[in-house]
C-alpha cells in the first residue's frame, strides 16, 4: 500500500524507525539540480542530468544556474520559493520552461533545504491537461455537494479522483488507532481484486514512512520497474546526505517497490488525508501499467485532498462536541457535587458511577488510600498494585490509556472479558481513577497475512514485502473499542478538576482552625461593632443606675463570649460563618 524501508545495513537498528528521507537517489523520469540559496552555483546534480543540459555530472558542479535557466525563468523560481509560508518547505510548482541546449519543455518544481534551492524538471509529454488546477479542484469539490462525511462520502471522493486521474484503481484508506489501515471506499476497473473492507497492518506503513506523507501531500511513482538515478554528489560538505523528504522524484525503497509489483501494481499515486495534524488516512491510487500524471493533475488532486482533510477535521470537531456536551451536564454535576462534598474521597467514590458514565466506560475501579473499590465491570481481584504500576509507566498529562488487554491485564487482576483501561491520576502516584471496557471480538479480513511483513534474518529482525493479497480472515480479541482523542482531551480535563479539588479539599480539612480564613474577618466585625458601643455609651449619660447597670451586664457577657473564642478557636468558626451568613443575608 506505502513506502516501507529498504533493507537493513545494521542489525540493531530497527526496522521501522530507519530514516527513509535520504535515499541518495530520485526516479528517473525528471531530472535534480541543486545550488547554493545566495550565489546559486551548483552543488549537486542527478547522474542523468547529461540528457537535459548536454553536460556530464562533473562539468555542470559549480556552474551558477543562469547557465542553463532564462532570467525570467529563474526569477519565477525565486518568486515561487520566497512566497512560500516560513515553516513549509514543499516543493512548490513554478510552470513550465524550455530547458537545456535542446529546449526541452519541462515542469519545473522548487524548494529550499539545507541551504540549498532544489529545482527538480520533468519532461513533459506531448499530450499535457492545459485546464488550470483549481478550476479542476473546484469542480470536484462542487460534485461532492454537502454529503456527510461517511461511508457515501468516501465513495464519492474515490470516484473523483479515479475521474482526474484515470487509476485502475483508487481507495480511500483509513487509519485507525493501532496505526492498522483499512479501505473504507474504492472505485476499481473490471477484473481487479477488490479491497473495500480489507485491514492492511500497521507495518505496512511504517512511522517514518508516515511522517513523510504528513510533509509529502502528494506521492506519485510512474513505474514500479524503475531503476534509481544516484544523486552526484551523494552527500554535503560536512558528509551529510542529502535530505530528499521534499523531493517530487525521490526515489522509494526497493522494498516497496517489490511490495507494488507483487500487488500486480506498475504505478501509483498517494493523496494524504491529514487532520489537526495528524495523517487520517490516504487516497490511493494503483495502475496495472506504467502511468505518468501531469503536474496540473497532481496540484489539482493536492487541493482536492486539501479539501477533504478539511471536511473530515470539521466532522471530527462536530463529533468531539456532540460527545462533549452529551457528557458536560452529568460531568459538572459530578463535579459540583464533589466541590460541595465534606469528605472529598469519601464523595468520589459515590460517584464512580457517574464518573464512569461520563467517559462511556463498563465499569470503574478506586485505587486510593490504599483502598481498592469498583463498580460495574471491573477486575475482581483485591489488589490494583500491577494496574497502578502500569498507570505510573504509562501516564502522559495525567492519563494512561490502552484498548489493548495484553498491556495492563495481567492474571492477578482477575479482570476476564475486559481490554480497554483509562486511569485518571489524583495527584498522587498511588491514588488512580480507572475505567474500564470489555472486550469487542471480531472477525477481521486482512489483505494477506497481516504477520508475513516481517521475518526472521540470520542477523535480525527485518521488514520484507509481503507477497500475498488474498484476503486472510482473523478471529481478533484482547481489544476494546478504542479510546478516541475526544477521550483522551475530556480524560485530561476531568483529571486536572478532580486533582485541583481533591487538593483543595485536603487543605481546608487540614488547616490550623486558628487560621481559618473567616477569624479576619469576624474579629473585623466585633471591633466595629465596640466601637459602635462605644459612641452609643456617650449618649447614655442620662440612664439612672439599674439602666447603666443593666448595660454593664450586657457589656460582660460580650467579654465572656470574645475570651471563650480566644481559647476555643472551633466555636469561633462556627460563631464567624453563622455571623458571616447573617451578614449576607441582611445585604
């Protein structure tokens, strides 16, 4: 389906962590010349550029590019660079020139890395698409209409691009949360196998190949029987190699390219599909023959994918919403409840409950105070030390997170039937809050045997094609349906409340009465009020003697009742909120 790795030089390093950026070569139906960004001499070419410029390799190094471009044509490339966002180095398309002693019209592409200007040219065919790129893209974009993002939508989105491009086949591929892929649509000509509904396995699109399609949008290979054109020289200065990851014509791996041609695939073509920047999935594209596809045909197919990666990012925030206020009203209530709550450990655990139900989880366990308790479907055994631990080495912001029961179900939890964990921490590293899901088995059909990709070498573990597509059918268990992102963000925000209020809670529990923050104030309000006494006693001078001293009596239980509250601070507490409550009611 993707770009996997070439095979391995050192044993140790693995597999599916190999940069796959420095190929040291590019595919040979264009042409490579890189120049300084300042004084644009030329500092590396590709060893088939004799048949664009009439030069060897060795005469064109060092020579400055107005050698071989028009001034009007350089310029467009400096324009083309320069107006390109700070942070994106993508190859930016620049028009088409005649290039060369004879002329050759050419699509010429830029970009700058590594202090270098990287201008890549292919040759154009005599049959060229002349309609402009965004008018093509809006056309397609106006025939999807306002269908929601789903099972038809896909549909559609196969179909356009099959219509621009004229693939044999063409499949929107979806990745899930354990990296799997899986063909949610596809459009493909009589006679081929069909995929829709197939699982490719993780390493059939590996991290870095992954990282690549993040900066990459738009991947093409003409012919999968190509040979690769060395890059001369193959590193800088300092020995550094070459850093092709922007590069329309780099060259890919021999291991995919022997993965295309066991798939019975001669060319293809990838759209990435990225949202909140993360890679969703691709648009993929196979051709039984060598195909080329112009470059308008690529710039309109990048801006329709453009396009889609918008409408799946805003179908996934409308989602996270929907989720988000199907759950606020009962999670505010919990927490309320909770900030109301006296005794906020005891509190929670009445709540574990609805805590679970905020998260859409089948049960929730309480590991705090060295106290284990649970509801719903949760593990049955006594003690959550394994589970803890595993929450402590796993934790990212606060939360731990698997749908996957081999990570944390080990036998002594007692927790048969359950795959998915989420564990809130509270703000200690024994006290967890943890919600559980139970298993989900199903039958999945994978394209081949999702466990052929890697195999055992005399010196390692390597990746290798695989060679067979038949659908591989797999009873699949251990898993949960997964946590999505929605539930990491919400996990996240239910943690840092329940922290914050658990600590709160702690303090007032624990502080030095003598402290309490309404003695300030109650000692505020009997001063005032003495002082009131005071002025009103210099109006008094007119009482006969059982009068004045009646207010002497009353004037003696005020000083009873200021010593009593110097020596018994609590009923000061209390005697202050009754005050201070009074006092607000009266405002």
């Amino acid at each position: 389906m993707s770009e996997t790795l070439p095979p391995m030089t050192d044993p140790a390093q693995d597999c599916l962590t190999a940069p796959i950026h420095t190929t040291g070569a590019i595919q040979p139906h264009g042409y490579l010349v890189s120049c300084g960004l300042v004084d644009e001499r030329i500092r590396h070419v590709s060893a088939n550029i004799a048949e664009l410029l009439g030069l060897e390799p060795a005469e064109v190094l060092g020579l400055e590019m107005t050698h071989f471009l028009e001034d009007d044509m350089l310029l467009q490339v400096r324009d083309a660079v320069a107006a390109a966002a700070p942070d994106d180095d993508t190859a930016q398309r620049v028009g088409v020139g005649n290039v060369g002693a004879l002329m050759m019209p050419c699509d010429i592409s830029a970009h700058a890395g590594q202090g270098l200007l990287h201008i890549e040219f292919e040759p154009r065919s005599t049959r060229q698409d002349t309609r402009a790129p965004t008018r093509v893209a809006q056309r397609m974009v106006s025939r999807l209409g306002s269908d929601a993002v789903g099972a038809e939508f896909f549909q559609h989105v196969a179909a356009e691009v099959h219509q621009l491009t004229g693939y044999d086949r063409v499949m929107v591929y979806r990745f899930r949360a354990d990296d799997t892929g899986e063909v949610v649509a596809e459009v493909a000509a009589e006679g081929m196998q069909p995929y829709l509904g197939l699982r490719y396995p993780a390493s059939d699109i590996p991290p870095p190949a992954r990282r690549l399609y993040l900066r990459n949008r738009v991947r093409v290979i003409p012919d999968a029987r190509y040979e690769p054109v060395s890059i001369v020289p193959a590193t800088g200065p300092g020995g550094e190699p070459v850093d092709l990851s922007q590069h329309v014509l780099r060259s890919v791996s021999p291991v995919h390219l022997e993965y295309l041609r066991n798939m019975g695939v001669a060319a293809s073509m990838s759209i990435s599909l990225i949202s909140e920047g993360r890679l969703w999935g691709l648009i993929a594209c196979h051709h039984r023959e060598a195909r080329r596809l112009s470059a308008s045909a690529r710039s309109a197919a990048d801006l329709f994918g453009m396009f889609v990666s918008v409408r799946i990012a805003a179908r996934e925030q409308e989602l996270a919403m929907e989720r988000f206020e199907a759950t606020q009203h009962l999670r505010d209530a919990v927490v309320m409840r909770l900030f109301t709550a006296g005794d906020f450990d005891a509190a929670l655990l009445a709540e574990l409950d609805d805590l679970r139900q905020v998260l859409d989880g089948d049960g929730a366990g309480l590991a705090i105070n060295g106290h284990w308790d649970v509801v719903g479907r949760a593990p049955a055994g006594a003690d959550p030390a394994g589970l803890v631990a595993w929450a402590n080495a796993e934790e990212r912001g606060g939360v731990a997170m698997s749908d996957v029961a081999s990570d944390w179900n080990a036998p002594a939890l007692q927790a048969p039937g359950l795959a998915g964990v989420l564990a809130i921490n509270l703000g200690s590293p024994q006290d967890w809050v943890f919600l559980f899901r139970v298993e989900q088995v199903e039958e999945v059909d994978w394209a081949g045997d999702p466990h052929e990709g890697r195999v055992a070498t005399d010196d390692g573990v390597r990746l290798a094609p695989r060679r067979s597509f038949a659908t591989w059918r797999e009873l699949v268990q251990g898993r949960s349906r997964e946590w999505t992102a929605a539930d990491r963000s919400g996990a996240e925000r239910l943690q840092r409340m329940l922290r914050e209020q658990r600590r709160r809670s702690r303090a007032a529990h624990n502080a030095d009465p003598a402290e309490s923050p309404f003695r300030t104030q109650y000692l505020r309000d009997q001063k005032l009020r003495l002082d009131g006494l005071a002025q009103l006693l210099d109006g008094l001078g007119h009482l006969d003697t059982t009068a004045t001293a009646g207010i002497g009596l009353r004037i003696e239980e005020l000083e009873a009742e200021l010593r009593r509250l110097m020596l018994d601070p609590q009923g000061e507490t209390a005697t202050a909120e009754a005050s201070t409550s009074e006092g607000g009611h009266h405002r």
